[in-house]
C-alpha cells in the first residue's frame, strides 16, 4: 500500500496542495495538525506503527515528516529495515532506487541546511527588531493609564485586584504583574 501522510504547523495552514497532490498516488492519506519539533506527532507515529512491509510511505517534501538529517536517515533506515521505502511526491523520489537513495540523502542535508538559515534569519531579525526599540511579543493586555488608574483605585480600596481584573478582563495574576512592572520603572 501506498500510505501517504502530510502535516501542516497550525490549524490556519490548510493542506490542500498537499492533499491534492498525494490524493492520487496514495491509497490512504493521514493529515496531522502540528510543528515539525513537536515531541509528540500522535498521527505520525500512529502512520510508522501500522506501515507493513512492501508499504510505501509517502510525503509531499522531506520537512512534512523529518525535522532534520540525522532524524531522516536514522527513520528511513528503520523503515528500510521492515521493507518500507519513502516517496517524496514534490520531487519524485523513491528510495528504493540507488539514485533515488542518493538524492534522499542529499536532500535531508540541505533541509536541515535550509531551517538553520531560517532559523539564523528569524534570530538576526529579532535582534535588530529589539535593537531599534520594537517591542517583541504579544502586546499588552493594559495600558500603563489603566494599570495607573487600577493603582489608584486599589489605594483608595475603592476596587480589590480581583474586581480590576475582571472589569478589564484579565487574570489578577496579570493586574499585579503589570502593577510591579509599572512601579519598577518609576
């Protein structure tokens, strides 16, 4: 059988083009919502279990199921071991070819290659970003005003942390973290 599986990093992500690419090849496909360095892949590892020998395993690219070289390799050698081969449909390679073997492995190689850059990128533009003063993250549930007039209120006992945080619709842990923050820098 031809088991074909494709993954996508979150729920906004579709996988159509995945889907409508391996539909045709694979006579069953499994679609898992999750980051390629998730410790856990429920629907992946559900995929390798029931895989049989003569099955082939297909994906649409090498980083749908492999987070690196090493990781790869060291699969496809334990696939390779139960008489299951790998097909990455976007680039028509089969590992059970010797040229297809080479190209698999040269191709783990410059994915992982290719997330370190990535990876590289994301950190140096995250560094300028900060440089320059951007402030990085979520942004704030409160404004200072607002943590100021929740102080004031919380001086006179007009109004408990709890009640301030509710009527502003965050958690009092959040109020009296954002409270500190703003005496801190005065």
């Amino acid at each position: 059988m031809r088991i074909g599986y494709l993954r996508v990093s979150t729920e906004e992500q579709r996988p159509d083009r995945q889907i409508d690419a391996l539909t045709p090849i694979c006579d069953k496909l499994f679609v898992e919502i999750s980051s390629a360095v998730a410790k856990k892949r429920p629907i992946y590892e559900k995929v390798i279990k029931s895989l049989k020998s003569g099955d082939v395993f297909v994906i649409w690219d090498l980083d749908r199921a492999y987070r690196s070289a090493k990781d790869a390799l060291v699969r496809l050698d334990l696939l390779r071991e139960r008489g299951i081969e790998i097909q990455i449909a976007s680039l028509s390679i089969d590992t059970s070819t010797p040229h297809g073997m080479l190209i698999y492995t040269f191709i783990s190689g410059l994915a992982e290659f290719e997330r370190r850059l990535l990876s590289e990128r994301t950190k140096q533009g995250l560094a300028a970003a900060r440089k320059r003063g951007q402030r990085l993250g979520r942004p704030p549930k409160m404004t200072d005003g607002q943590i100021i007039s929740a102080i004031q209120k919380i001086s006179a006992k007009e109004a408990s942390i709890a009640e301030l945080a509710a009527l502003n619709g965050i958690h009092p842990w959040t109020l009296s973290r954002n409270i500190k923050r703003l005496k801190s820098k005065v």
